[in-house]
C-alpha cells in the first residue's frame, strides 16, 4: 500500500450534482429548478427578508435604543489575575498574548477585585480607584496611556 493507490471507502464520496445534461442525467430540461417563478429564471437573486412584496418585518418593527457610535470598550483585567502572572509589567499587548484581553479591544482597564502582594508596573488606559490604592500599596506603579 503506497500514497499513489489509496482511495477512499465506497460510498463515503458522492459525485456532484451535474445539472442541465440531458435528459438521460435525471436533472436535464429543467435542471432542478421546478417549472415556472421567479426561482426558476436566470439572474435570480432574491434578497434576505424580501417577503413577494409584502412589507418586510423587518420594516415593520420599531426600532429601538440608541447605538453610540463614540463608546470606548475596554478590555478588562482585574487586580488579583495580575498577582497571580509571571510579569513584572503588564500591558495590553501582554494581556492580548496570555489570553486575558481580546484582540479585538484596544483600550485597556484594570479593575480592582481581588488582592495583590507584590509590586508590579501597570500601563493601561484607565485604572479604577481601588484597583490603585491596590497597586500602590503594594509598591506598583501606574502608568496611564492617553
């Protein structure tokens, strides 16, 4: 048994669909597109939610709130997932590399549960009012990004 004559078990491959090839293929004439409609026509594209004409549901809800389109979203870190690192210095692009933010936040906050006993350098974007009576009295320091 070599690469060159290994195929795979019978039935576990089916062969594609060829439609429009005559009549003798099973899916000619027609090819599977039932008789007459809209569906039945070349170019047909019928849009998501379109409805015949009806007025859409979509369309007919309200909408509702208020979407800002200037929010900042922070990824988060607490206090005691900081004491609990290797790191002597943490930043977003260190807590993006460990998993502990997500890639897709750019703006970075540490928050203040849990406890920490060693010091450790923070550079975040924002840190909340525990969060730095905590860091500072374990002899950390802060660094706020702009």
């Amino acid at each position: 048994m070599t690469l060159s004559n290994l195929t795979p078990f019978s039935g576990s491959r089916k062969n594609r669909k060829r439609v429009g090839r005559g009549p003798g293929s099973g899916h000619g004439k027609t090819a599977c597109r039932g008789q007459k409609g809209q569906k039945s026509r070349s170019g047909a594209s019928i849009p998501a939610g379109f409805q015949g004409g009806q007025m859409p549901l979509y369309r007919q809800l309200p909408k509702r709130g208020f979407k800002n389109p200037f929010k900042k979203e922070y990824g988060v870190l607490n206090v005691g997932a900081i004491d609990q690192l290797e790191v002597d210095t943490i930043d977003l692009q260190v807590a993006q590399k460990m998993g502990l933010v997500k890639k897709r936040h750019n703006l970075f906050k540490i928050l203040g549960e849990g406890e920490i006993n060693r010091p450790v350098k923070v550079v975040a974007h924002a840190v909340s009012e525990s969060a730095r009576k905590k860091i500072e009295a374990a002899g950390g320091q802060i660094e706020i990004l702009s």
